[in-house]
C-alpha cells in the first residue's frame, strides 16, 4: 500500500525514468499531451511543429480525421478475432485489395505484420522457402530493424556486434557500385535494398544502379527485396519509391506511413512466391496480431487520404521550399532529399545537436539519423502547407547561423 502511495507522488517523468525501459541514456523526454494535425502539445501547454512525423509515421498528420472515422467504427463492429489468416475479415481483405490495384501485378498478393522488423523477417524466410536458398545480399549503411533477422541485414556493425552471432550467408555491397553486383550468384536466395536508404541519412540509389542490380537478381533467381519501410506512402513523391526508379522488385516490404499512426506493416509479393510459405511447413510464417482489423481499416483510410488529397503530388514543390531555404546556409555542408525525406548536413553531431535542442527550444521538433550524426533529419506530415513550412525553415536557419556563428 505504501509503495502505491509513493508511486503516487511520482511525476509521470520520474516514472517513466523508472518503468519505462530505455532505449538510450538520454531520451529527447517530451511529454505529449495531445497531437492534431502536424502539431504536438506538451503537458505544459507547448505547442510544436512536428518534423520528422514519428520517422515517417504520420504522413497524413496526426489524428487525420478520416483515419479516426474508420477506427471508430472498426471498434463498433469487432477487435481482435483470431491468428492472422485463419478468418475472413473485411478490413484486411479490403485493404488488401486496394493494395493490389495500386501495386504492378507481380505484387498482388499481401501478408500483413505489426511493423516493419516483422514485415523483413517475413520476407527473408519467404525468399528462403520460395529459393531453397540460403545465401543473403544487404548493403553497407542499410537500415532493416533491430530483430535478429534484420539486424543480420543492417549494414552498419555497432549495432550488431553486441547481438552476434547473427544469421550466418550474408554479405554486405555498397550501393550504387555495380562491381558489388558479382556477390549475387545462383546461390543468393534474396537481395535486400532500400532504395532510398533513410538511417545513412538519404542516400538515394541510382536508376542506373537499380537497373542493373534488377538485372542482375533476374539473371540467378535471386528475388530483389524492396525495404519501402520509409519511403512508401507518398513521402518520395510518389507512392511508392520504386514507381520513381520504373524498377519493380519480387518483394515490397511497408510499415510506418502505413497505418496513420496505428502498428501495421506488410510483406507483399506474387501468389506464387507468397504460396511457399503455406506448406512443407504450413505456417511458414505465424502472427497472432498481424493485420489486426482496425489497423487494417486505419491503413485503408490512411491511404485513401493520400490518394484523394494527392499528398504525394505535392511533394516536390513542398520539398523545394524546405531546399530554398536550407540548402545554401553557411554551415550547411550538404543537402540531401528524396522528396520529404531530407538530411540537412553540418560539420558534426554537435553541431547537429546544438541546432536541434535550439530549433526544439522555439517548438519546432526535428532529429538525427542512426548512421549519419551529422545530418538533422526533416520528414515532416506530407499534409503541411507551404506557409508552415517556410515558418519551420526559418526557425531552423536562424538556429544554424546562431550555432555556426558561435562556432566560428
């Protein structure tokens, strides 16, 4: 009793400090109170612009109203019902559908996950079942999840080395360089790539690049798996990445943008190559709450926003004016984007930090990549008008000259 008296008097800080696993010695600790739109509300009234969408999470904002419509009514007809696959339940066949028109026909066919860790553990035992191979292609500073399987496919080792041993068969090129492409053999069962690789702070591949590793995986059998975990959803300016390339993988992998801010992900390939997975042995992949019906109907209603207010049309233009105004900043050593997934670079972390703690100090909120410390990462909602974001740019560049002036 006395110890529920005590924990009473604790600030919901001291006990997330005390309960809440941690991810690292210094969370950013923002407590959220509410979040409308592209805006946050701390419990203290604060009001911030939210530019990194929850890593590219909420690309129709927060609380879309069409996405809360079809969560709402989702909850008056049923929750969870039983293991993913077993029942027919509308929302996942509904989302599934629209899917699969909006997909090339080789991409027809889709297992829905919780997140995009589970979305690339499916489809690296997928391309094994369906190869009966075991060999593995990843890329140097490729980002995939922090579960076993995908961690075997990240292609930076700090976070690894702790973890191993990993899945053995796997070799890492570096994007972009064809003399790489010699590692895919009649022996390599899959080749995992994101085409905009998002932790090594946007480095995007190019088409010549991914025309000839297409090639390349037709050529052995190997199937080309496309991790869109990031850049799907409309954030690259157009729905998908690859319809940017006109290079079509065997495999897509989705999640974040997916579910308007609930868990979902998705591994989706043909009928064909998915139907492995469905004997000798069945269950070839298992998940209880995969495709969970009101993140399936948030999916679908998330989408149909960005198809029917044409977000991903106004990308480029949005994107533009964030480089207008960044790019050419004293300080800034690089400007890299693929639509609005930008890394704005500086000359270190700390300097990175600096900007981000001042930017966050006059409430707009930005961040760093996992592999590039020295790029702030702006992704903001893809619902954000021009005005906002010239308003954002401009607290930002005034926290970069203040930082690189104090600096000099």
């Amino acid at each position: 009793m006395e110890v529920h008296k005590f924990m009473r008097m604790l600030t919901n800080r001291q006990l997330f400090q005390q309960y809440i696993a941690q991810t690292s010695d210094s969370p950013i600790g923002l407590e959220i109170e509410k979040a409308e739109g592209i805006y946050l509300y701390s419990a203290d009234g604060k009001k911030y612009i939210d530019l990194i969408s929850g890593i590219s999470v909420s690309n129709t904002g927060h609380r879309h109203p069409c996405v809360i419509k079809a969560i709402r009514e989702q909850l008056d007809l049923y929750l969870h019902l039983m293991v993913y696959g077993e029942y027919i339940q509308s929302p996942q066949v509904r989302l599934a559908t629209r899917l699969a028109e909006l997909l090339p026909s080789n991409l027809s066919n889709t297992y829905f996950v919780n997140s995009g860790s589970e979305a690339v553990e499916g489809a690296l035992k997928l391309a094994k079942r369906f190869t009966g191979r075991k060999e593995i292609v990843a890329f140097h500073n490729a980002y995939h999840g922090g579960t076993h399987g995908s961690l075997s496919v990240m292609g930076d080792e700090t976070l690894k080395i702790p973890f191993y041993p990993l899945l053995p068969g796997i070799t890492h090129i570096k994007i972009n360089k064809t003399e790489g492409l010699d590692t895919i053999t009649d022996q390599t069962a899959c080749v995992i790539i994101e085409p905009i690789q998002g932790e090594a702070g946007v480095i995007s591949s190019t088409t010549e690049f991914l025309a000839a590793l297409r090639k390349r995986c037709t050529e052995t059998g190997a199937l080309l798996i496309f991790d869109e975990i990031q850049s799907g959803f409309g954030r690259t300016g157009k729905l998908f990445a690859f319809q940017k390339y006109n290079i079509i993988p065997d495999i897509i992998l989705l999640a974040k943008g997916m579910g308007g801010g609930l868990p979902i992900g998705a591994f989706i390939s043909s009928k064909e190559i998915m139907s492995s997975l469905s004997h000798d042995p069945i269950l070839g992949h298992i998940s209880t709450f995969g495709g969970n019906p009101v993140c399936c109907a948030a999916s679908l209603a998330n989408l149909e926003v960005i198809i029917a207010e044409k977000l991903s049309e106004s990308v480029e233009a949005k994107s533009n004016i964030l480089r207008e105004m960044l790019a050419g900043l004293p300080g800034v050593a690089d400007y890299r984007s693929a639509g609005l997934l930008i890394a704005v670079e500086l000359d270190s972390f700390e300097s990175v930090k600096k900007v981000i703690c001042q930017a966050m100090e006059n409430g707009i909120i930005t961040d760093w990549f996992l592999f590039n410390s020295k790029s702030i990462r702006i992704a903001p909602p893809l619902i954000i008008s021009d005005d906002e974001i010239r308003f954002a740019c401009q607290v930002i560049a005034d926290s970069i000259k203040a930082v690189m002036s104090y600096k000099s």
